[in-house]
C-alpha cells in the first residue's frame, strides 16, 4: 500500500509541477466565471468553485508533504554520505536531523563560537578568499 501510494503521489506531485496542470486549472476557473450568468451568480454556481477547489487543495497537501519528505530524506542521506566519506569532517554531524531543537541549537552556538576565535579571512588579489 505505501508503495502505491508514494508512486501515485510522485506522479502526482509531477504533473502539479507542469504547465498544463496550470493551463487545465486556469481552463476550468475561467470556464466557471463565464458560466456564471447562466446560473444567475447563484449560491449554488459559487459552491461549486468553492468545494472543488477545497478537495483539491485538501488533497495535495498531502500529496506535496509525501513528496517533500522523500525529498528531504534523500537529501539528508547523501548530506550523511558525504560527511562520513570526508576525513575531515565530523561523523558526529550524521543524522542531525534526528537531534533535539535544543540540542541543534547548542551545536549552533558553537559553531557561532567557533567562527568568533577563528581569524578572519582575506582577500588575495583574484578577489578568492584566503585563511
């Protein structure tokens, strides 16, 4: 079932993205408007609108959050294999991500720390800086 439905969303996800999902919506929202003298401008003929857009967007929410999500997790792995790849970086930063709001706000002020006691760059004449 997962797997169904992060195919669906994926594909989903993708066609939103286009410019004929954009076109289709616009299509269909001009399409209304213009039919609204024949209904009078009623309060039905505005329900209509009304609903059709609410389960649309109540739906891609969903959609967009599986999506950003997958996004999100890849991206933190390959972020994760490039730390533990590096000889000089911190294995310790692996899986930050899993880590307490405290606990990343204390590693950020020492990084903040850090970059205080460290001496300030300069620049060459190519205008690259140097340490």
């Amino acid at each position: 079932m997962n797997k169904v439905f992060a195919h669906i969303a994926q594909w989903v996800a993708e066609q939103a993205g286009r410019p004929h999902s954009f076109i289709m919506a616009a299509v269909i929202v001009i399409f209304w408007g213009a039919s609204g003298p024949l209904f009078g401008f009623s309060d039905t003929w505005q329900l209509v609108i009304n609903t059709g857009t609410t389960i649309v967007t109540f739906l891609m929410v969903f959609l967009i959050q599986n999506s950003q999500n997958r996004d999100t997790r890849a991206l933190h792995l390959k972020l994760d294999e490039l730390i533990r790849v590096t000889s000089s970086a911190k294995n310790s930063f692996i899986n930050l991500e899993d880590h307490t709001e405290q606990e990343l706000e204390a590693l950020k002020r020492s990084f903040d720390d850090e970059c205080q006691a460290a001496p300030p760059l300069t620049t060459a004449e190519d205008g690259k800086p140097q340490p």
